[in-house]
C-alpha cells in the first residue's frame, strides 16, 4: 500500500505545472526558494541582474512532488543557492532527489525574514 500510495503522488507531477526560471536559464547562479520567500528573494535578484550580474531566480510553489522539470532547472548552472528560512529542509530534499546538483544552502532561522542587503551580499560573493 505504501508503494501504491507513493506512486499516486508522483504522478499528481503530471497535473502541476512546470518550474518556470526567472531571467537566465543558463545564468552562472540559480537561486532556488519556496514559501514566503519570494519577495525579498526576487528583489535581490533584479537588482543584480539590473547590474549586469549572470543570476537567475526559480521560486518552487510545488515540493512533493517536485515539478517534471525540476531537473532541468538545476541544470546548467555553475552554482546554485537555496535561500531558506529555516534549517535548509529544502535544500536537502534536492540535494536527495538530485544527488548530483550541488546545492550551497543560505539559512536564516532567527524569526526575522531576508533582507534584500542580506542576500545580494551572499548572491555576489557566491559570483566572485
């Protein structure tokens, strides 16, 4: 039964629809978010795009399970970042779906939300 029910919420896969990337699609860095993240999250990154800076953005709305092309997402980038805040519950979850993407985590557990300052620090220290 397990297995059978494991097998129903995968294919729920066919019916949400696929992960879209902000800007780039082969940008040097992927910042990966989800939940109440994206605001400040998509700030940072049109900031820096706006500079000039190889960035890109895919806000997950869909994490069990993950969308068709989540794969595709993570590909082709030099780095990429999960922005959370938490204890990078995320990030390990791609990085157990998608062993061979290396997934840097950017964790905030204080009870305060990312400052834009904050993470377009971290997202040009992870382009030098």
């Amino acid at each position: 039964m397990t297995e059978l029910r494991e097998e129903k919420i995968n294919r729920v896969a066919n019916d949400i629809p696929l992960q879209e990337i902000y800007g780039d699609k082969n940008a040097d860095l992927l910042v990966v978010s989800w939940g109440g993240t994206f605001g400040t999250v998509r700030t940072a990154v049109e900031g820096l795009m706006e500079e000039g800076k190889s960035i890109a953005h895919a806000h997950f709305d869909y994490i069990m399970p993950l969308p068709r092309n989540t794969e595709e997402v993570l590909q082709g980038h030099k780095k990429i970042v999960v922005c959370e805040i938490n204890r990078g519950q995320f990030a390990k979850y791609l990085r157990m779906n998608f062993p061979e993407y290396k997934c840097e985590q950017f964790n905030k557990v204080m009870g305060l939300p990312f400052t834009i300052g904050e993470l377009e620090a971290k997202f040009n220290d992870l382009l030098k």
